[in-house]
C-alpha cells in the first residue's frame, strides 16, 4: 500500500505562507502495485477477469448520458475534475464489484433498502453509546462530521483496535467495518460502493453544498437509503474525493486535484486525513537529513484509474 496507514494523531500541518506542491499527472509506479488476493478471488469466483469488469462499468459510464450529466453537475458543485468520480466508478466496480447493466437498477436497490430496521452496533453495544465512551472525550462534538468521525477513528484505530480495554477483547479491523456493516463487515453499497461511515464522516459537506438532510449514526436506515441512491451517493462521492484533496493541500502540502490515480486510491483506502499526516512527517524527517521529499503514490487501484486516463477523460466528454 503506497500511501500507508498514520497511526499517530498529531495534526502536522503546512504552514499557510508555503503553497502546494503540484503532483504530475500519471503514475509513479512503471509497472501495476499487487492487487490483493481478496479481490483475485472475488473475481475468480465470478468467472471474470479485471479486464472485463474495467469494459463493463467504462461502458455503463460511456453508454449512459443521464450518468454522465449527474457526474459533471455533482463534479461543478463540490469544485473537482468529473475525472475523479469516474475514477472511483471505475476503480470500485474493477476490482471490488460487478458494475450493474444500467442506472435504473441501482434505484431499484436503494428502494429494497429503503424500509429496512436495523442499527450500527458491535456485540450488543450500538456506536452512538460507544462513543460516548471517556476515551472519546477529545472529539469535539460541536465540530464538523469530518473532523468529529475522523477523531472517533483515530480513537479506535490507537486504543481499541485488536486490543484490550476494560477487560473486553476488540476486533483488529476497521472501524467502519466493526460498527457500520451490519449485514456483513466488508460489505460497501450502491453505485459509489460506500460505506456507512463515509457518509456519515462526509455529511456536513454534503448538507451544505447539496442541500441534502444531515445523517445520524442513530438512524442507520436513513444513512443506507443515502448510499443506495445514485442521486446522493455521488454527492457523497464528490464529498469523500474532495476532502482528499483538501487533506493533502492542508495537511501535507501537496495538491493532487490533477491526478485521478491518487484520488481513486485514497477513496480506496480511506482515512486521508491520517495518510496525509504520516508523509508530512516523513517528508519533515526527510528534510532534516536533506533528502527530497517524497511524493504520494496510487495503490493498484489508482494506477490502473491513471493508466486509462485519457480513455476515461474522452468519455465524459460524449
């Protein structure tokens, strides 16, 4: 994983008097990062291949105008290239699901989704009473859903994950996965495949710039209704792609808004905010031993995304 996981909650920041740097189009990586062995054996157990999922959801994109209308407008309103959202498009339905054969379906998802009762939770316990936990203290409520859920991670991934606390054993795995998968962990849904926590992390941005209702971890059916509808699921889309974006000018000085490989794979790692902490620290170890710093990397997922750019970038101009 090129862009690896910051473990360490300081919040490293670039000073406002320096600007950016510029990442260049393309990949770092002549040649394709390993592609996990989970996502092989999905594929193998389709009776697929990476090369025919990539034609499947480039030609749902190319052959569907109303799709390509709603990425362009929703790509206008939060201020990024549409060429990240066909990106994360592409990226998830090659190498996580299968693309469906048109739009429509995946309003008919969202609708069998609609009337569903359930809640987040782990072992008995739901999240809204989990993180009222005192270990959560310094996670400001009154702060913006980005900044509040992204503290709440950072509490599970430094104090609860695969460890001990209070005499109770927790799972070493994701937090989105622990608490809001409650079907199954690793289970992402609608046409962005997102996962309940990235909704709920992006919708303060989303309430502001689309005007659509805030999300509450105490109502999970509303959140699901929100990541199965297509109409919203690209708001949230645009939201996670560009507070990525805002993460990596803000945080560790470099501005990846003209490379879709690097946004594809953040939306495929998740937790930019922490990513983007761990290379400005490592660039600041760098410039102390008068080393160049490095610069942020695409996974498997954003090269290929990068490899068929400029296919990607002609159909969105159909």
């Amino acid at each position: 994983m090129a862009i690896s996981i910051a473990l360490t909650m300081s919040l490293t920041q670039v000073p406002d008097s320096l600007s950016a740097e510029l990442v260049p189009a393309g990949n770092r990586s002549a040649t394709q990062p390993d592609i996990p062995g989970a996502s092989k054996r999905r594929t193998k157990a389709t009776k697929s291949s990476f090369d025919e999922k990539y034609e499947k959801i480039r030609d749902l994109i190319a052959d569907d105008s109303k799709l390509r209308r709603k990425i362009v407008s929703v790509s206008k309103l939060y201020k990024i290239d549409p060429i990240h959202i066909v990106g994360a498009l592409v990226g998830e339905h090659t190498y996580n699901v299968d693309a469906y054969d048109r739009l429509q379906t995946y309003y008919i998802k969202a609708i069998s989704y609609a009337g569903e009762s359930f809640r987040f939770e782990h072992d008995g316990e739901s999240v809204v009473d989990f993180v009222k936990r005192p270990e959560f203290d310094d996670c400001d409520e009154n702060s913006d859903s980005a900044k509040l859920w992204t503290c709440r991670e950072d509490v599970w991934e430094t104090v609860f994950r695969g460890k001990k606390v209070a005499g109770v054993a927790f799972p070493n795995d994701r937090f989105g996965a622990v608490f809001f998968q409650p079907f199954y962990a690793g289970q992402t849904f609608g046409l962005g495949q997102l996962n309940p926590l990235t909704a709920l992390i992006h919708t303060d941005r989303v309430s502001k710039v689309s005007r659509l209702r805030k999300l509450s971890a105490g109502n999970a059916s509303k959140v699901y209704n929100a990541i199965m509808e297509p109409d919203s699921t690209l708001a949230y889309m645009a939201a996670s792609i560009a507070e990525s974006i805002d993460n990596y000018r803000d945080i560790a000085g470099f501005d990846i808004s003209g490379n879709p490989g690097l946004t594809a794979t953040l939306y495929n790692v998740g937790n930019p905010a922490r990513r983007a902490r761990e290379l400005a620290e490592e660039n600041a170890k760098r410039k102390k031993r008068g080393l160049k710093p490095v610069l942020p990397r695409e996974n498997y997922y954003g090269w290929l995304v990068n490899d068929h750019e400029d296919e990607l970038r002609a159909i969105i101009k159909r």
